[in-house]
C-alpha cells in the first residue's frame, strides 16, 4: 500500500456557509484516462499508460522511496493501487510546483513517519506554496510584457497598412 494523505472527514458548516465533510485533499482531477470501473489493481504498463509516466520512472519513485513499497503479485509483478495512482497524481502536482525531488521524498517519509510530523510537512507545502506564488507573479509579469509587444505589433501593422 502506498500513502497517501486525507484530511479527516468533518461535518458542520464550512466557510461560505457550506455544510457537509471536506473533500479529500489529494483527490487528483478526473484523469485524462479515466480508470477502469471497479478496479483497484494495475499492472506497471498500465499506470504507465493512466499517468503518463514510464515504467523506469514508477520503479525509480519506489527505489528512492518517493512511493512505499507496492504489492507483487504471486509472480513479482507490480500492483499498483487507486492510492497509488492518488498519490502519483499528486506528486505529478508536487512537481509542477518544482518542488526538488529530495523534498518529496523527505515529503512521503514525513507521512510514513506519522502524525507527529504534521507541522513539518505544512511547513514544506507552505514554503512551496510561497514559491508557486512567486514563479505566478514572475509569470504575470512576462505575460504583461507578451501582451505589449502583441500589441505594439499590432498597432505597428495598421500604421504601416495605413501608409
């Protein structure tokens, strides 16, 4: 079994007035290859195809312990999980941030760790959350200057039609 993270099911009212319990944190988005109906056990050419990752990918991530150990079958293959492949999808998440690989890592051991470690793997998401915000504004900014040059350009284009 792999791990992976849920915040515990609470009830009463949210903010903004909802009522009802918190949806799991690391629930990945609907996967561009929406799994089998009732399937809970994948092969690693099947993950491979779901995540888009390769096989020597999924064996590295189990060798370096970014994922606990996953179950073999009675001939030592593979056999991936739907937690897996939640986890999968929110390390796919963990690097687009660019969070380091050593940090997810340090990341999935604070989880095997236990709960004791709930203020050190909020520390490590908050940091790379304040990095996300920073990459966003840098890119905002690029995308400021983009959309100048599109329109300088533009605007050079009927001034010279106009000539």
């Amino acid at each position: 079994m792999t791990v992976i993270e849920t915040t515990p099911a609470r009830t009463g009212r949210r903010p903004g007035g909802r009522t009802g319990a918190p949806k799991d944190l690391c629930q990945a988005a609907p996967a561009a290859h929406p799994r089998p109906e009732g399937r809970d056990r994948y092969t690693i050419s099947e993950v491979a195809a779901l995540t888009g990752l390769t096989a020597h990918t999924l064996r590295w991530y189990e060798r370096i312990g970014l994922m606990q150990h996953i179950d073999r079958s009675h001939t030592g293959q593979r056999r991936f999980t739907n937690r897996d492949l939640d986890w999968l999808a929110f390390v796919g998440k963990l690097r687009l941030t660019g969070m380091p690989v050593a940090d997810m890592v340090a990341y999935a051991e604070m989880i095997r760790a236990g709960d004791h470690t709930f203020d050190a793997r909020r520390e490590l998401l908050h940091r790379t959350r304040q990095d996300v915000i920073e990459r966003i504004a840098e890119l905002q900014d690029t995308l400021a200057v983009l959309d100048h040059k599109i329109e300088f350009y533009g605007d050079a284009r009927r001034v010279s039609q106009k000539g």
